[in-house]
C-alpha cells in the first residue's frame, strides 16, 4: 500500500499542505499560503471563501509535487473551527464571505437569547458567545436577499470550512462534516452525538442546510488531484487535531497551541465536564462511533497581538524579534497588556471588552510593551489552567505540550513555564494540527496505529520548568487579573469570575 499521507490544513492567517510520510508520519514536502483578512467594520472579520479554494489547490499541487496520487494513501484535513459559510448546492458558490471565528458582529443577537444560555450549555457544552456557528450563520441568512427562503427549499448548504472544502473537493457529492466540527456549532448535542431540533429552533436554523456528521477518522468519499484519485479519510478541527498530533491521547493530557488565538484543550475521557468556570466541553474526536471530550479555553489574540507590535506599532520588524526585546525588559516595568483586540475568550467572555495598556510612564519603552504582549499570553493561559484544575479538583499532570508559531520563543515558553507552575514541553516535530490530521486519515487507511501506540511515536525538543517563586507569581498574576477587570465593558465588570 501506498506509504504517504497528505494533509491539508486550513487556518485562520494561512492554508498549508504537508506530506506525511506514514506510520512514523515525518514531513516530507509542505507548502504555504498566506490568507488576506478583511475587515468590514470594528468587531468584523471575513475571509473570501474563494481565495481559500484557490490557495488549497495551490499549496495540494505544490505539495504533491514530492509525490503521485499513486503513492499518496489518503487525505486528511483540519481548519480553522467555527468560521462559517453558506453556499449554493447547485453551483457551490459562497453567497457572501466567510464570517470568521473571531467576528463579533453577533453580541446582541447573543444577549437576546441570554435566557437561555443554560439549555444551551446543557446541550452542546459551550457558551452561549459569537464565537460559535450558530448566530453567524442566522445572520447570514436574515442578511444575504433570499436566503432563507432558499434555505427552506433546500438549496443551500451551510457548513465550517472544512465541509465547504469537502463539498468542493468532491464535486459536490459529499455535505459532511466530523464530529469535533458539528461541536463547535451550537446546535450540536454533544450527548447524543447528532444536530438537536430544540436549538435549531431557537436559533432559527432550517435543518436542511445541515451536513451529515461523520466519525474523525471515516470515508469522506474521494478528490482528484494532480490526474489521480485520492481518498479524503480524516476530518477535525484544527485545535482536537492539534491535541491528537501531541499525543494528548489519555485523560489529564493537555495541550496549548499559541497561533492567531490560543486554545487549549484538556483531554477528559469518555465524559464531558460541565465547567463551574466557563469553560467549554467539547468533542476532542470521534473514533468508531466513540467520542472522547476535551475540557476547552480560547484565548482571542495571542499571535495578533505580536503581529499588532510589528504591523501597527513598528516595534518590531518581524516576529522572532520579540522575545529578544522582551527579553532587554526588565520583570519590575510594571506594564500590563490586555490584548482584548476582539473581546476576551475563556474564562471572561467579554465581546465588547477592547485592548488596553497599564503601567506606561514617561519611561516605557520598546522593550517593556513587548515584554508585556508576550507575557498577556502566559497570564491568559494561566487563567485557563486554574479554571481548569477548578473544574477537575486539581490537574495532576502538571505537563502542558506547546505547539504554534509562538512556542518556537524561548522566552515566552520560559514565562510560560513560570507563571502557570507547570511544566511546558516543546515537540520535535512542531507541525502539530497537520500531524493530527494525517493520523486520522491514516488510521482510516489502516496505516496508522490506534492512538495509545501512535502516542508512543511522540517527541519533546525541550522541556522549560518553573523557575520563578510562587510569591512573585501570585503577585503578578494578581496585577493581571485586575488589569483585565478594568478591560472588561461595565456591565460585565460587576461579578466577573476569578478563575478557579
């Protein structure tokens, strides 16, 4: 059989193709696109679905390059999770662009369903936020001319990126989408496993726009590439592949990716866990028919908030500069950063909340605000890991396994070590979520071990240990959290968690 294992992986700031070679799954060839952001109005985000298609063609037919269809056994894919797209199902035509992950524009059709924020949770184990599927796309449908009578006639199909891709990648023959996908939706029952009637209604969303939910590793039918056929046998989200891909494959695993957002995901077993902290439970993946659950916080802007020192600010020319600057501040500058560029995720959940700087003097400096940018995202990741041992009544690991653009900073993975008081481990291979998205298509394919053996083929590069004194960490965690509650808008100040 055919030894290697194309993955496609389709985010929020790139779309990458990598080929794996199996059962090892080492990168043999990748290839990459950057994807322009667009941004309507405050609060909005948006992606042209049609820039997407093109650049996976682009980065499938570089990739293969090293490769024939012949030798290429299977196809996973992983994307950028929540992002929604509603399109024609006779001509697969987007009718408007994608609405991001990040978009706000939904907060007040979010507040008006507040009432119910407790069935909701109930079901699908998230909160009720504009970050999930669910009011982007009734939003879509009360905003593009005629779609929701199209919708009722069943002409359009809606779906996250990885089921737009998939439809188009098969010429229209599959509207399907996994598990880890349908959860991310609010109108999936994470229970029962399958789309519920009552949050349909709620949120006004027709069912016949609704893919078919699938396993994460299951026959997504085939795609021809570069003159061959290709089977498509793998499908998550890029966060639960990124948690396959690190091997987080028993209960009390955990693992961070630190790109555009951070997310970081605790695997839970066959159980979900109703957070006490405003997590979120959701499907880690789903594997004959058996799902496992992962207890989740998003952090909104970790990378933004670099690329917000190099882009606006002209801090730095380019990302790696960071740590080194950060690393000429002194620890005592007194500046906090609140990078709230589009809200606050997990445990806060503020969409109106806006970035803000504490502590500038006449003597801040360079150094001292990228110090601070980098340090927001070890304070954040704090906050979700004493939500989390909250939630679990302690986390006896005390390991978390890094992946994403930022975990190649030294210094930012050495804060990180120190405030949170855990260990960090760095991968040798870094191409997590790609990684992830190969072993399930390859186990589909027979070529891949089940997961506790596939565990076994993981690596650390490094691992970074706590260095700093548990009084100087609680101090400094202390200045964050109030720095936040000055961030937040009025209304959610009063009352708002401390997480654990």
């Amino acid at each position: 059989m055919a030894g290697y294992i194309l993955a496609l992986d389709q985010g929020t700031t790139s779309t990458r193709a990598i080929l794996f070679a199996a059962p090892a799954l080492s990168p043999i060839a990748e290839a990459r696109r950057e994807l322009p952001q667009i941004y309507p109005a405050p609060g909005q985000v948006e992606h042209d679905p049609e820039t997407i298609w093109r650049d996976c063609l682009a980065v499938l037919a570089e990739t293969m390059a090293a490769a024939g269809p012949a030798e290429i056994a299977a196809l996973g894919m992983t994307n950028q999770r929540e992002t929604t797209l509603l399109w024609d199902r006779a001509t697969g035509k987007p009718l408007a662009n994608a609405i991001v992950w990040q978009d706000r524009r939904t907060a007040e059709a979010c507040a008006r369903l507040a009432e119910h924020e407790k069935l909701i949770a109930e079901r699908t184990g998230l909160v009720l936020d504009p970050y999930f599927s669910a009011t982007k796309l009734a939003w879509l449908l009360d905003h593009v001319e005629g779609a929701r009578t199209a919708a009722a006639a069943g002409r359009l199909a809606f779906g996250t990126i990885d089921c737009f891709l998939l439809f188009r990648l098969t010429e229209g023959t599959v509207h399907a989408t996994d598990a880890t996908n349908a959860s991310r939706t609010l109108l999936y029952d994470i229970h029962k496993g399958e789309w519920d009637d009552e949050l349909l209604r709620l949120f006004g969303i027709p069912r016949a726009v609704l893919p078919e939910i699938r396993d994460s590793a299951a026959d997504f039918g085939t795609t021809r590439l570069a003159g061959g056929r290709i089977r498509i046998g793998g499908i998550a989200g890029d966060q639960q592949a990124a948690t396959l891909g690190q091997a987080c494959v028993a209960p009390g695993m955990a693992k961070a990716t630190y790109g555009t957002g951070a997310f970081l995901l605790l695997n839970t077993g066959e159980r979900p866990v109703a957070s006490r902290n405003r997590l979120i439970s959701t499907v880690a993946w789903q594997l004959a028919g058996r799902r496992t659950y992962a207890l989740e916080g998003a952090i909104f802007n970790a990378g933004t908030a670099v690329q917000w020192l190099r882009d606006e600010l002209g801090v730095i020319a380019t990302a790696a500069e960071a740590g080194r600057l950060a690393a000429e501040a002194p620890a005592d500058s007194g500046v906090t950063f609140v990078p709230a560029f589009t809200g606050l995720g997990a445990p806060w959940w503020d969409p109106e909340a806006r970035g803000a700087l504490f502590g500038i003097t006449r003597a801040t400096g360079r150094a001292a605000i990228a110090r601070a940018a980098l340090e927001s995202v070890g304070f954040q990741t704090a906050d979700l890991l004493t939500a989390m041992a909250g939630d679990l009544g302690g986390w006896p690991e005390a390991v978390l396994r890094v992946d994403g653009g930022m975990a190649a900073s030294d210094w930012t993975m050495q804060f990180l070590a120190d405030i949170t008081g855990a260990a960090v481990d760095r991968p040798a291979v870094t191409e997590t979520t790609a990684r992830g998205a190969a072993y399930l298509a390859g186990l589909n394919a027979g070529l891949c071990p089940e997961p506790a053996r596939f565990a076994e083929s993981w690596v650390a590069e490094r691992r970074f240990t706590p260095a700093m004194a548990a009084a100087e960490r609680s101090r400094r965690i202390a200045d964050w959290q109030e720095a936040v509650r000055r961030a937040l808008t009025p209304t959610r100040r009063q009352g708002a968690p401390r997480p654990g």
